[in-house]
C-alpha cells in the first residue's frame, strides 16, 4: 500500500502472503507515520530496495516460495542496505526458523501472535543503534 504523503516519511516495506497479520501491520505502520510498501515474494525485493531505500523491512518468514533467510543474507550483504532494519515475524518463532532469520541478520524476529500487540517495542529495538 502506497501511502502519497510527504516523503520525508520513514519508509517500510512490509513482504507477506497470508492476509493477517500482514496487512494489519501495514496499517499500523501508516498510522504510526510511516510511508508503506507491500509486496507478496522476494523476487526482485533487492532491487526493489535499491531505489526505494526503506529503513525497515518487516518480512514474514514462512513465505511460500521464497527463501527468507537467503533474502536477509542477501541484504547484509549489499553495502548500500545494510542500514535496513529487519523485523522477521512468523509461526513458532523461537525455533529453527528463529535461530536462522537471526544468523542471516535479522534484528528482530516475532511470533504471529505477539507481532501486532508489540510492534512499537519491536520497531525501536530493530532500528537501535548498535
């Protein structure tokens, strides 16, 4: 979802295929002032990035057809992104999914069912400065 306002708002960009909480945590974030980007794959989501340039990316895990992990390697990787924040978001996050999101560079990784309660606390330990 594209939100036309000033575009001295943060950017997001918010990568799901199930309906919720996906499209719930875009809401959220355009009404707490950011500027949102959905997309439903990680086909093309580097170059996507390099010209719209998000602060954060908040990426279901479980994607159908994608390589998640591989993504967020990928993105470590490229010196003009690795400023993006990551927020990972997912069923049972505090198994193998978890520990590998985390070990490929995300900040952040949520259960499903707590992502939404908590996701001012989520968004500021993602964009904290190390």
């Amino acid at each position: 979802m594209d939100n036309p306002f000033s575009k001295t708002q943060p950017t997001a960009l918010v990568v799901h295929d199930r309906l919720m909480p996906g499209s719930a945590l875009a809401n959220r974030l355009v009404d707490r002032g950011w500027r949102v980007h959905s997309r439903s794959g990680v086909d093309g989501l580097l170059e996507w990035m390099h010209s719209y340039r998000p602060m954060l990316l908040v990426i279901q895990l479980d994607l159908r057809g994608g390589d998640v992990c591989r993504l967020i390697q990928d993105l470590r990787a490229e010196a003009r992104l690795t400023h993006i924040a990551v927020l990972a978001y997912g069923p049972l996050a505090n198994g193998r999914l978890r520990e590998s999101a985390i070990a490929a560079g995300a900040q952040v990784v949520a259960a499903d069912s707590s992502i939404l309660d908590q996701l001012p606390s989520l968004i500021d330990t993602a964009l904290a400065v190390d």
